[in-house]
C-alpha cells in the first residue's frame, strides 16, 4: 500500500507517483513554459545563431571590401556551411516546442543579424590589417565547426555507403573552392 509520500497531485482526481514525475510533467514546470515562451534551449540556439551569423557577416563584408572576388568566394563558403546550419536550429527548435511558424520567425530574425555584422564588416574593414583579423577570426570559425562538429560524425560513421556520401561531400566543396581560387580574376559580377 503506497503511502502519501509516494504520490503528488497533479491537479486531477489522479494523483501521479514521483517517480513518474519529469521536468516536463511537472505541473509547475507548464506553468513557467507557457509563462516564458521560450524555452531555455530555444534561446539558447537563437542568441548562439545570431552570434555566429554577425561572425559570418562580418566576414562577407570584410571579403568584399578587400575584392568583389573574395566577396563571392566568401559568400559561397558562408552559404555552403549555413544551409545545413540553418536547417539543424530549425530541427532544434521544432523539438525544443517551438511551433513552424514561431521555428521560422526565430531563425529569421537570428539570420537577419548577418546584414547587421556585414554593414559592420565593410565600415570597418578599410585597412588590411583589419581584414586580416576578420579574415583570421572568420577561417578560426570554419576551422572550429570543422574539427568539433564535423569530424566526430565522421569519425563515428559505421556505414561505408554514408562514409562515401561524406567524402564526396567534403571533396565538392574542397574541389568548388580550388576553382574559385584559380578563377578569381576571371569572375565579374
């Protein structure tokens, strides 16, 4: 026979034993989250992506102050690494709670802050010396995602058909940005 220690009320007629009792059955818990709107997770992606996404940015207009060239190339590479990027958070914040609509409008406004670190990136990239350090900074960024969130899954792949998808991947982009470097001069937008 259970005593009472063993259960908690949770609003019904029902009482819900502790055990069975997780954060997000808590009745407390739904009242803070409806109350909050997002959730910590949720924020946490959003704040994290506009940081990186001003960090992108600024490497753009870095780029495209130094050369129209570097500008595209730039801009592909930052488009190669977002995509996926973009369509990850988006995952994170469908299963953080986030409704489609809400997901979308987040990712949007995070994105926006790119155009807000591009501005700043052609104002203060007028020396180049200051490009450098964008440029430094931004290479550090790609590096980093490389060899911290990349290179585990690879690493971890069992499949051989999906160890080839990625090699293929990889050599694409390598192979886009070889053709890029030799045909920078003969690229005019």
């Amino acid at each position: 026979m259970p005593t009472t220690t063993d259960y908690k009320s949770n609003g019904s007629d029902h009482p819900q034993k502790f055990a069975e009792m997780t954060p997000e059955t808590s009745p407390s818990s739904k009242n803070l989250q409806k109350k909050k709107g997002l959730s910590p997770l949720a924020l946490m992606i959003v704040l994290g992506d506009a940081i990186h996404n001003f960090a992108d940015g600024l490497a753009v207009g870095a780029a495209f102050s130094s050369s129209i060239s570097n500008g595209v190339a730039t801009s592909i590479a930052v488009f190669c690494h977002e995509l996926p990027h973009e369509l990850g958070d988006f995952a994170v914040l469908l299963q953080s709670g986030c409704s489609v609509k809400k997901a979308m409008c987040l990712n949007l406004v995070s994105a926006l802050t790119a155009f807000a670190g591009l501005y700043v990136g052609i104002q203060v990239a007028t020396t180049g010396s200051t490009q450098n350090w964008i440029f430094a900074i931004a290479a550090g960024m790609f590096i980093y995602i490389a060899l911290v969130d990349l290179l585990p899954r690879l690493i971890r792949t069992k499949s051989g058909f999906h160890i080839f998808l990625n090699n293929i991947g990889i050599l694409t982009g390598y192979s886009i940005m070889f053709l890029i470097a030799i045909f920078e001069e003969h690229i005019e937008v």
